[in-house]
C-alpha cells in the first residue's frame, strides 16, 4: 500500500493535531470520483492487443490502482474522468497542493482477449481449449503474404504442442517469417504453459495418414500461398 507524506498545501493549513487541510479533503474528494470513473471501464475486444492493464492516476490525482481494459476503453475513461475532475483539479492547484509521488509494488498480469479482456489465469480449461487454436490463427492472418515472386516466400510451422495437428504450414513472406515464429513461440508459452501448469487434460493426438505430398512455398498472384508436390 503505497504511503504519502503531507504536502506543504496541508502543512501549512493544519498544525499538528489540527483537523485535515483542504488539499487532504480534495484527495478524498477525489478518489470515489476516479474509482467511479474506472469502475465500468469498456473492455470489450476481439484481439489479445486490444488488452492493457491501465492505472487509475488521473490529472491531479495520484494512485497505484490498476484496472483491465480494452485500449479504446482506457482512452476513453481516461478522457471522461479528467474532464470530471477538471475543477476539483482547478481547485487542488489554487490551493498549491502537491500530487505525490508513489512508489507502486504491481504485477504484469497476461492479458487475453476471450470477448472480453481478461487475465489469461481466469480462463477455464475449455475457454483456453477453444481460445489456443484462435489466437495461432490470428498470428498466423497478421502475417505479411505480399510477393512479386517464389522468392520472396518462406514455409512455417504454426503447429504449437498444446493444439493437436497434422502439420500446419502456412506459406508467408520472407520478411514476416521471423515475426510470425516469435508470435507462434510466444502463444505456445502463455496459453499452453498456462493450460499445462494448472492441469488441463491434453487433447487427444490426430490419426495423420502418412504424408504423401510436401508443401513449398509460392508466390501466387501477388499473394504467397502452398503448393504441395508428391514425394518421390
């Protein structure tokens, strides 16, 4: 819990044993109308990006508060609560009160985007069972394909150990193949390191025939794609 010294605003105004100055009344004005300002915070999303965890400190007003929130909705209840307090902010400087300065003891939660942002740990089995493939298919569709010719296309593995699969390549540019494996490297850590440190049962392995065919990368139409070739 993080701990202010009186300012020179309430020094000044209160002796010791003397009842609060104005700049401590501001602050206890304050802080209901910020928590009220965050409280319904938007968090609605459709990609994990969308999530941020954001602090509630506004304009004049100090805390170490946290709350999960869409980008969009963190903008906007940022705007809307400095707009609410703009005179108690107006107030708090003709006062010379000072905002201190906290030293805030917080964790980086993972963020992930289930309709709503969330912490990846309120997640249920299933909701990560379902939300694991989604989210290697988002990563997979960020990747650049633009192309001029075979070249300037490279094969990757989208396969991550938690999601069961017969070979999943995809077929990306050149420039994009090493963005997309961290992407695919990193949501094999956070979804299925989450799945498997909590105890969730694994899928169960696909019948995969033997492959009879090999997949090498194209330029098609400006667009890198797969062609598969029999093997030999």
């Amino acid at each position: 819990m993080p701990v202010d010294a009186p300012t020179s605003g309430d020094l000044a105004d209160a002796g010791e044993g003397a009842p609060p100055g104005p700049c401590t009344d501001l602050r206890q004005t304050l802080a209901p109308r910020v928590s009220a300002g965050f409280a319904n915070v938007d968090q609605t999303c459709q990609r994990d990006e969308e999530c941020v965890l954001t602090r509630t400190d506004s304009a004049c007003y100090a805390s170490c508060e946290s709350v999960i929130a869409s980008r969009s909705g963190a903008r906007a209840a940022r705007a809307a609560v400095v707009q609410d307090i703009a005179s108690l902010c107006n107030e708090f400087d003709s006062q010379h009160c000072e905002t201190p300065s906290l030293v805030c003891v917080t964790g980086y939660p993972v963020l992930v985007c289930n309709g709503t942002c969330t912490n990846v740990s309120t997640l249920s089995c299933d909701d990560l069972q379902a939300r694991t493939p989604a989210r290697v298919i988002t990563v997979v569709n960020d990747a650049s394909r633009t192309c001029s010719q075979d070249e300037d296309c490279a094969l990757a593995r989208a396969d991550i150990r938690c999601v069961p699969s017969c070979g999943n390549y995809q077929s990306v540019a050149r420039g994009a193949l090493e963005g997309l494996e961290r992407s695919i490297a990193e949501t094999e850590r956070l979804y299925c390191g989450s799945a498997e440190s909590r105890g969730c049962p694994a899928q169960p392995p696909l019948p995969c025939a033997r492959p009879l065919e090999t997949p090498q990368a194209t330029c098609n139409a400006g667009q890198c794609d797969i062609t598969y070739v029999p093997l030999l």
